[in-house]
C-alpha cells in the first residue's frame, strides 16, 4: 500500500490534517479487508462482532450491554440480530418483567461458526499485525486513547 499522499492523490495542509486523514483512510481499508474476509461465511462485521460479544460473555446478554460493547456502534443493532436469530447462530428472549428488554446468548451453531473462522484463519489477520512492533502498537493506541479523550 502507498503513503497516504498517493492513495488519496493529494497535498494535506499540515501533519495533523494527514494524521487524521489517514487514520479514517486506514480504518475503512481494514474494515473492507475484514468484509471480504467473512463473505464467504455469510456475515457481515457487525454481525461478527455481536457473535464475539456473546462467546466472550458466555451468558445471556441483554442488547443494551451488546449495543455498549460493539467495537462499531450501530443503530441497527435488533436488525443485525434479526439475522443472526434467522440463520440460527443466536438464540433470543425476552425478560419476563420488562418485555421490551431482548437478551441474546450465542447458539452452539454461532460457536461452531466462530470456531470454523478461527481455524480458516490463513494468517491474512495477523500478517497486517507482524507489520508493527509492539512497542509501536501501544504508541498508536495511546495516540487514539488521547484523542478520543
């Protein structure tokens, strides 16, 4: 991949402005790998994202928590789920007191799914991670942990 000038075929006014520029640049390049990555599994990011949640946590989660834990927030969050629900890969309840709160829980299909993309994993994941140190990887982090601040 080229610098950040060639890509976008352009002059940026200051470091600031290219730093910025090229961390949302950057972004969707590794979110649009990550997509033609699942595409042959038949789920999309965020979907992915909801099924790790729900592995992680072991347990019922109401959508709330999930909404709070998604790495890209999403407004269409019962939608995605919808999906998910449909292809059998989580199961969903509802609470009994409240029966606007929706609780998911991953299903043995979901597991096995995630199971099946850890173990096809051809390195292509982790070879975008070998390109940096790290001691580098905590210095870019600390970097967006600041800016978020």
């Amino acid at each position: 991949m080229a610098k950040i000038d060639e890509e976008m075929k352009t002059r940026f006014t200051n470091d600031q402005h290219r730093f910025l520029s090229n961390i949302v640049f950057t972004g969707n390049w590794i979110r649009n790998r990550f997509s033609e990555y699942l595409k042959p599994y038949g789920i999309s990011n965020p979907q992915f994202n909801i099924l790790r949640i729900l592995r992680g946590a072991g347990d019922w989660l109401s959508m709330h928590e999930i909404k709070n834990r998604m790495v890209e927030k999403s407004p269409n969050t019962t939608r995605l789920s919808d999906k998910l629900v449909d292809k059998e890969l989580v199961e969903r309840q509802r609470c009994d007191e409240d029966r606007r709160v929706v609780y998911l829980r991953i299903s043995e299909k979901g597991k096995d799914l995630l199971q099946i993309i850890d173990e096809d994993d051809d390195g292509s994941r982790d070879a975008l991670m070998y390109r940096v140190s790290d001691r580098e990887a905590q210095i870019v982090s600390n970097i967006l942990d600041k800016l978020r601040e």
